[in-house]
C-alpha cells in the first residue's frame, strides 16, 4: 500500500489504500478498529457508488456484473433516501474501489458491536481518495454488520 500525500488530494496505488484512508481521517473522531474493502460475489473489486450522507445509507453497483449491494445496515433507511451518485473530485471518474471502516466498541460481555462506520472511496482512474458517507449506529447488536459490506 502506497498513498501519496503531497498533493491537493491523498492518492493511493491498491484498493486496501482506503483503510490507511479512512483511519487517518476519523469521521466525527471516531477511531476505526477494522476495514473491509468491498468485493462482489463475481470477485470483481470496481463498483459505481451512491450514498446519502443525511439518511446515512450506500448502495454500491458493480461495475462488472451489475449487481447492487446495500451497505451494511443501508437497507433500513434506503427508501426513504434521496441518493447522491459518487464521481471524483479530481478527474470526474464514476468507478471506484470502496472500503469500510468501523469504529468498534467492547461490551460487557466481550463482544463488539459497531458504534460508526465510514466508507472510502479510491478512483480507479486517478487513484484519487475521499470519503462521501459515514454513519452512526445507534442499536445492539450490531456485529453483523462487519459482514455486509
């Protein structure tokens, strides 16, 4: 994993890139404890990506075989949300790579449940790194949603 961070934007090489991302930028100083970068069922690791940062859900299409997935917990609230669609910022490209981070916190009874979680997106054309949603997670358990990424 290579990011550069010389420039306007942080620009990585590799699509694990968007958990060093999303670590360094904290959404609401909620630290992450754990990433996932998305693939799909078909392996492929390029999506068309559109989330709503108010209703706090993301739906991500992939790019090779069409198939849609809501994000973790998306489902709840994506009927009633008006999605915006993600394109770079640098060049403007609506493919990406999309990694998920979760910021954690233990229980009683050592489990963990999810208390935020972030998504990172890297441009498959420029590399280029952003972030267009994060959510908080206001129910227990949550633990599952580390698996629906």
């Amino acid at each position: 994993m290579t990011i550069d961070k010389t420039g306007k934007w942080w620009v990585g090489t590799e699509p694990k890139d968007t958990a060093d991302y999303l670590i360094a930028y904290e959404a609401e100083g909620y630290a992450i404890d754990e990433t996932r970068v998305c693939e799909c069922t078909c392996g492929s690791l390029v999506f068309r990506f559109e989330a709503h940062p108010d209703e706090g859900c993301a739906q991500r299409t992939c790019s090779s075989c069409g198939s849609e997935h809501l994000i973790c917990d998306s489902a709840e609230y994506w009927d009633d949300a008006d999605p915006k669609e993600w394109s770079c910022t640098e060049c403007g490209s609506q493919q990406c790579n999309l990694g998920v981070g979760f910021s954690l916190h233990e229980l009683e009874d050592g489990r963990r449940d999810v208390r935020w979680i972030s998504i990172g997106q890297r441009c498959t054309n420029c590399g280029t790194l952003s972030s267009l949603v994060d959510w908080k997670v206001n129910y227990g358990p949550s633990d599952q949603l580390l698996d629906q990424v």
